[in-house]
C-alpha cells in the first residue's frame, strides 16, 4: 500500500481514502462512489480497529466477512484495499495515542471512553499510510465525521474531510454493519429510531422550535417501542455537539445491540 500510494503521488494523481472496518454494505458503496467522483483513483481500507473498542463492546462478535468485502469492492472497482493485520498497526512496542479534545466529552464520547481516541489513532495512521487528498465517512457517525475532520485541521494532516449522507433502507433504517445483528422483531422495533427523527422533523418544519418539546417528541416516539432502550436523545449543534442545537442525535440499545442515528431538523427528512 505504501508503495502504490507513493507511486500514485509522484505520478500526481488524487487519491481518496474510504476507510472501513468491513462488514461493507450500501452505505459504504454510496463513501466509493463519492470518493469516484472527486479523485482519480479511490482506495479502501478495511481494518477492525480493536482500539476503538470499549472492554464490554462488540469486537470479537463484529462481523467479518472478507469474501463478501472482495466482491463488493471488486465490483465497485476500487483502486486498491488497504486491509493491514492488527500487529502491523499496533506493534507490542506501539504507546502513540491521538485525543481530539472538547467534541469528545459529550454524547459517544461520554457513553464510550476511549472510543474516540481509539477513532483518532486509527485515521491518522491510515492517512499516514494512504496520504490521501480526501477521506470519506458517513453522517450517520456524525459525531466521528467532526472528530476527523478536527483532527484533520489540528494536526495540519491536509486531508479534505468529506461527509456524506446517511443511506437507509426504505422503512427509513439506517443503515449499518451492526443491523445483521438484529432478530426480525428487533429490527421492526429500531424503526422506533428514525421514526422518531423523522416525527422530530415533521414538528420542527411546522414551526416548533421548543428544545425541550422537541426533545419529548423524541423520547415519546422511541418509548412506544420496550425493546429499545434510549442511551441518549438529544439536540445538539451540528458544529459542537453541544445543547442547544438542531441535529437530533438518538443512541439506543435494541436487544444486545447498539444503535445510532442522527438528523438535522433543518432538514426534510428523507422519504
Ligand atoms: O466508521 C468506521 O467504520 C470506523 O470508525 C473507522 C472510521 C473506519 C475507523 O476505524
């Protein structure tokens, strides 16, 4: 990989660099697709970052399907895959972290310590490798998407951070690698959670704009469902992730899974 994207530099060629932990499905394909259009050539990592991971989290049960990753990135005909081993990345003798300070104290900063450092290190090393002109990630980790981007600018990385926008299943589930955890029952509950944002929004485009009553709106759709167990429902700014704001930003857990999504009340909600 070092080697390829050195070439493609000399050679002057723009490169953009979507990185994964797997599990690839549409929404990853929509980051390709985004990534085609801005650069000559796209690359893919696809890495588990076990760093990122909190003691009681999901890592060894996160799927992990490399079969199924080749043929969607073949057939999406990607540049090149940078799918480096654990040891590789982090060596025994490796002790370099990267914080990201303020945009991580709050929402899945909070509910995941360490999470957000475990994010920092890994893009930073897959920009190191990669040297990419842009990176794309996904709104629905909207969060994260500010994160790198501060990181980006903080640490003069020179890498373009590109959002794109969440991509959900026509019932309005976003959509995500950790929904083929989800039994059949758990997936009509999770509706609870664009639901909600979806309700959110149609109040907020009729003129609501109580923080509070918008927030109730929120914690009323999702109490409709007893499988899902809200972690947070907030209103946060887009910019700080901070209260007050219009980006409704909802964490639930539905059965053993954790869920998120997110959406920016100025704007119609999709479908
Ligand atoms: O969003 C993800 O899949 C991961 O957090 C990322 C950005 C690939 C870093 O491991």
């Amino acid at each position: 990989m070092l080697t390829a994207s050195r070439r493609w530099r000399r050679d002057g060629k723009s490169i953009g660099l979507v990185p994964t932990m797997g599990a690839l499905h549409a929404g990853h394909l929509s980051l390709v697709e985004r990534a085609r259009l801005e650069n000559e050539l796209v690359v893919v990592s696809v890495f588990v970052n076990p760093i990122q991971f909190g003691p009681n989290e999901d890592l060894e049960r996160y799927p992990r399907d490399w079969n199924h990753d080749f043929k969607m990135l073949e057939a999406a005909e990607v540049d090149a895959v940078y799918r480096p081993s654990v040891m590789a990345m982090y060596p025994p003798e490796a002790s370099t972290r990267v914080r990201v300070g303020g945009l991580t104290d709050t929402l899945e900063g909070a509910a995941r310590p360490g999470h957000f450092e475990g994010v920092a290190t890994v893009v930073t090393k897959l920009f190191a490798a990669v040297e990419p002109d842009r990176a794309y990630f996904g709104q629905k980790d909207a969060q994260q998407a500010a994160v790198v981007n501060r990181l980006s600018r903080d640490l003069d990385l020179g890498v373009e951070i590109r959002v794109v926008p969440t991509v959900r299943e026509p019932d309005g589930l976003a959509l995500s690698s950790r929904n083929v955890y989800l039994s059949a029952e758990e997936r009509h509950a999770a509706l609870a959670i664009s639901a909600a944002l979806r309700e959110a929004a149609g109040a907020y485009a009729s003129g609501e704009r109580d923080q509070a009553r918008l927030r109730a709106r929120l914690a009323a759709r999702l109490a409709l469902e007893p499988l899902v167990k809200p972690e947070y429902a907030e209103l946060v700014d887009p910019a700080t992730f901070r209260k007050p704001g219009t980006l409704a930003v909802i964490a639930a857990k539905v059965g053993k899974t954790r869920l998120i999504d997110n959406h920016d009340l100025e704007k119609p909600f999709p479908g």
